[in-house]
C-alpha cells in the first residue's frame, strides 16, 4: 500500500515539474535528486570499505548542475550549440572529477585510501550526475516535454508489468545471483509492454501535446510536440526501436544498481521513498534509459 501511495503522490509531482518548471527550476529538481541518490551511493560504497569524498562530491555536482542550468538558454534544435555546449561541459567534468578528487585525497592520512576514495567519488558523478543533467538538456529540445513524458511512460509501463508478472507467472530466474526475484517472464513482460505503451503513445503523440497546451499545461509552446518527426507512420519502426532500446538499458540500469546492493550486502538504497527503497532504488533504470534518449534527437536529425 505504502509502494502505491508515494507513487500516486511522486508521479504527477514529476509530470507536473516536467510540463511547468522553467529550466532553472528543473535543473535544481534534477540536481537535488542527482545529490539525495549520490549521498545514498556513499552510503554504499563504505560497505566496500571505501570513504569517498561526500561533501566534495555534493560541491562538484552541485557546480555541474549550475552550468548546465546557465548554458541551457533558450530551446533550440536537434544537433545543434546549445547539445555542443552540454557534451563540453559534461566531458569537462568528467575529466576533472578524477583530478581533483585525487588532490583531495592527497590530504589524508592513509594515502591507501585515496584513489579508491576517488574512484567512488568520480563514478558516482558519472552514474548519477550526469545521466540525470542529460535529462534536464532533454527538456531544453523543442519537443523535449513530450519526449519526457515518453520516456517516463516506457520506463514505468515497463516496471509495473515486470513487477506483477514476474511475481504471478514468472518461474525462469533471470539473473538468481544478482537478483533473485527477476524473471524471464517478468523481462519479456516488460518489453512488450513498454513497446506497446511507447507506440501508442507515438500514435496519438499530436493530439496528447494539443491538449496540454490547449490546457495551459506546458510553460511554452516551443515545448509542445510538433507534427515532424513524431507522426510519420514510416518512422513508426523507429519508435518501436527506441522502445527497445530504452526498455532493455531501464533493465540493465535496475540490474547494475541490484549488483551494487548485492555487493554491498543491503536490500534498498536507502528508505526516503516509502515502499520504494531510496532515491537510487527509484531511478536506477532512468540512469541508464535517459542517455538513450539523449542521444536519440541528434541522431533523429541526421540525414
């Protein structure tokens, strides 16, 4: 009952944020997620016996998140500056994260616990931080509200169906080492349903965005979804691809996140979320999805 609650509460949270919010305000949304699911991470890692670098952790994404919020402007094309300035500044501080987590590291005691420190600390920026700053620049896209929208209902469709036929029919453990209570069953379940729900969706992509803003629903028309590229009929495969694709990286994302916890000997995350565990628990999949439909706008828009 707790699970059904926070959701009933979370999810149109999350619509309405993505619909509304100025990029300013999404940014902060997505970075303070970005911090409550790292923190959880830290928690983490020190079950490996690693010490991670929490405070400047928090301060290095904390400034990442600021500048993609101050490079985000105004919504422009596909590939275009605007995704320039984002892959800059992402790989800018990717390649800095090790550097200066490995100065930090040179103040501690015991020199041996600095480039594991390190290590946690800069892939804990590259897992969470930046995924979720590539959905804020998702949104900067002309159809970027939609294409969140989209993504959230694959994503979601995609875990309900595998959480309840995995747990009704499921009997083909997928994978017992990591995580136990995965099925076959489930996998397969939650593939058709996200490629169902994607299409559908896609079908009726026009009339759906005509509605939110005949509803004063999105904060500006440039977010709504223009008629070219989503209703094409021809490109109905493509939809379909995309859905695999992201269904099958939600999928690994859960798995990676379920290994982490195994290692470590925890069952949640953390518990800020009732009945879903910690914030890592609850966008474990999106970590993973989100780059896939990162990248799918610039490669829409190539010839």
């Amino acid at each position: 009952m707790q699970r059904v609650i926070t959701a009933l509460v979370l999810i149109p949270l999350v619509i309405l944020v993505i619909l509304r919010a100025p990029i300013a305000v999404l940014a902060a949304v997505a970075g303070m997620v970005a911090l409550l699911a790292i923190r959880e991470f830290m928690e983490l890692a020190q079950h490996y016996e690693v010490k991670p670098f929490p405070v400047a952790t928090y301060v290095f994404v904390g400034i990442f998140f600021i500048t993609v919020a101050v490079l985000g402007g105004q919504p422009t094309g596909k590939l275009d500056f605007r995704g320039l300035q984002f892959v800059i500044a992402a790989t800018l501080f990717a390649a800095l994260a090790p550097f200066a987590f490995l100065t930090l590291g040179m103040k501690r005691e015991g020199l041996s616990s600095s480039y594991p420190a390190a290590g946690a600390s800069t892939f804990a920026f590259v897992y969470v931080a930046v995924p979720m700053a590539m959905l804020v620049d998702v949104r900067m896209t002309p159809t970027g509200a939609f294409m969140l929208i989209f993504l959230m209902v694959v994503v979601w469709s995609g875990d309900i169906f595998a959480y309840f036929i995995g747990r009704s029919i499921g009997k083909h453990k997928m994978s017992p080492r990591i995580s136990p209570k995965k099925t076959w069953e489930g996998a397969a379940a939650s593939l058709l349903a996200s490629v169902g729900f994607g299409t559908l969706l896609f079908h009726n992509s026009v009339s759906i965005s005509a509605f939110l803003i005949g509803n004063h629903l999105l904060v500006d028309h440039q977010f709504g979804l223009q008629p070219d590229p989503w209703t094409h009929e021809s490109e109905t495969w493509q939809i379909v691809v995309l859905c695999v694709a992201l269904n099958v990286a939600a999928q690994l994302g859960d798995l990676v996140e379920s290994a982490i916890k195994r290692g470590a000997d925890v069952k949640d995350s953390g518990s800020i979320l009732p009945g879903h565990g910690g914030m890592l628990d609850r966008i474990d999949a999106m970590l993973f999805a989100i780059p896939v439909l990162w990248i799918y706008p610039m490669w829409h828009g190539l010839p």
